[in-house]
C-alpha cells in the first residue's frame, strides 16, 4: 500500500466548500458515486442527487474554514481516506454561527485520464458524550 498525499487530493474540494462552488464540488465524485451526509438526505447516489444535495446545503450555509485531518492509503487504483473535518461559518437561515465537527471515510478510484473521484463518502457526527 501507498501513502496518499492527502493535501493534493483535499486542496481543490476544501476550496469548493469554502467558496460555496457546487459545481467544482461535484467534479470530485464520479457519476454513480454514493455519498452518506449529515443533512435531511440520508443517501444520494449519482452527481444529480448529490448536486441537489450540496446547491441545498451552499444555500443554507456559509462556509468560513473548512478544515480536513485525514490519513489514506492506496491500493492500485483505489484510495482510502479516514479522518475527522471542522467546518465554521455561518447558516443563512438563522444567522447562527456554526462549528460543526464530524468524522469522515471515503473511497477514491483512480480514472482512466489518472485523476481520482470519490466513489463513496460516507460522513458521521461524533458520538453524544454519555451523562456524567
């Protein structure tokens, strides 16, 4: 297995995040890729779910810093990353601030032109500390 530099792959997508740019944002999933969020969507599966899912989500949030601590490891022409997010901003909604905070896995395939898309990118909040 290969170490995958993660900044090269994350750079780009935490950009998009940052910038509300849906459009770039999809680019980075395959067409048949599945992702599992944190919204009111459990699952989308295909780039017109998912676009529906994030334009939804840009609209109801402002993204101030988006921050990804992750590892991954690649296996021929699949990469696997794991790792927590921090994500700070605004929701539009309520003009609340947010900090919000969630672990993440996804699994990346290599295309035939060598760049990577996610295939699947499951996301998941921390677990509620027990009461003390």
């Amino acid at each position: 297995m290969a170490t995958v530099e993660s900044s090269e792959l994350n750079a780009p997508f935490v950009q998009a995040m940052i910038d509300g740019d849906v459009d770039t944002f999809v680019s980075f999933y395959q067409d048949d890729a599945i992702t599992y969020g944190l919204g009111p969507t459990p699952m989308s599966i295909g780039k017109a779910a998912i676009r529906e899912e994030m334009a939804a989500m840009f609209q109801a949030i402002k993204c101030d810093t988006f921050e990804w601590d992750d590892s991954g490891e690649i296996v021929g022409d699949t990469a696997y990353h794991w790792g927590t997010w921090h994500l700070t901003g605004t929701n539009l909604i309520t003009n609340e601030k947010l900090d919000m905070r969630a672990r993440t896995l996804d699994v990346r395939k290599r295309q035939p032109d060598g760049s990577w898309k996610i295939a699947i990118d499951h996301a998941s909040v921390f677990p509620t500390p027990p009461p003390s």
